[in-house]
C-alpha cells in the first residue's frame, strides 16, 4: 500500500478541504445568507423622535406676570429663522395655548420606521415659538431626545 493513499484514508478531512470540495452554488447561498443576516440583524421597527416637545411658563418680560393664551408651537424652520413671525407659519401641529398660570406643554412627535443603526442616540433640534398680540414674537432654539423644560419664556410687550 503506498504511503500517501493510506494517509488520505487514516486523516480526518480537514475545514479548508471541505469548503474546497462544497458545490459552488452553496457557497454563494451561504455567502448571501451570512450578509443578509449581517445587513439586517439591526433592522427592526423602531419609534423614534422627529420633533421634541417643550413644557415651560409664558411670562411678561417686564412684570414677570404669568401670560395666558399665548400661542406656542414648534417650528419646522431652522435656527435662526428669517423672522419670528415666518418661524410661527412654518409649524408642525398642535398648537398650544399657555393656561391662566402661564404654563403650556406641546407634546412630541414620533414615527414608526424601519432602522439599521439607532437614529435617537442624538438630541433632536427644536425651535420653540411663542405669540401673543401685544408682545413681540420670541424664539427659542433646544435640543431635546423627548420633552425638554424650557423654564420661564419672557415675552418683550411690543407692536
């Protein structure tokens, strides 16, 4: 018996040598398999945070007297606006009114989507806006993952 037949019956078969004897097409299927599971081990149904809402007190700026029926929103413009007042009309809904002491709450906006990396890992930019007739229309840029306390929000009496 010659040396290297023997050798070949006696060896177990090695994991190189296997993969070198596999059909080519099952190769690519677990190829295509390994990179899909890869791409999509992370894809999964997330709600995640578009606009981040704003809690606070509406007060006059001169008499620290608490404003009711101030209208707050969050803008959609960037920051600085071209004008308070083109900031106001460039919403996202709802808009809120402050109540008789002054405090308002705009909730948060969320979406439902499909994501590969975590897309809330930064803070959301906001840009508050608060209108009142007989104040001067003020802006107020935050950064928020959900609600941010904004505290007090003075409102300058004007035009």
């Amino acid at each position: 018996m010659d040396v290297t037949a023997s050798m070949k019956e006696t060896l177990p078969i090695a994991a190189g040598d296997a993969a070198r004897q596999a059909p080519a097409g099952s190769r690519g299927w677990l190829i295509r398999v390994w990179i899909c599971g890869w791409l999509c081990s992370s894809c999964v149904p997330l709600k995640f945070t578009t606009s981040p809402g704003a809690t606070g007190t509406v007060l006059d700026a001169a008499t620290h007297a608490p404003i009711s029926g101030a209208e707050v929103i969050i803008s959609r413009s960037t920051y600085p606006p071209p004008s308070p007042d083109l900031a106001f009309t460039n919403s996202r809904p709802p808009t809120v009114l402050s109540q008789e002491g002054g405090r308002f709450s705009v909730p948060l906006e969320r979406r439902l989507d499909l994501y590969f990396l975590p897309v809330d890992i930064f803070p959301r930019f906001g840009l508050l806006v608060v209108k009142r007739p007989g104040y001067e229309t003020t802006c107020v840029p935050f950064w928020s993952r959900s609600i941010a306390e904004l505290g007090e929000i003075q409102l300058k009496a004007g035009r």
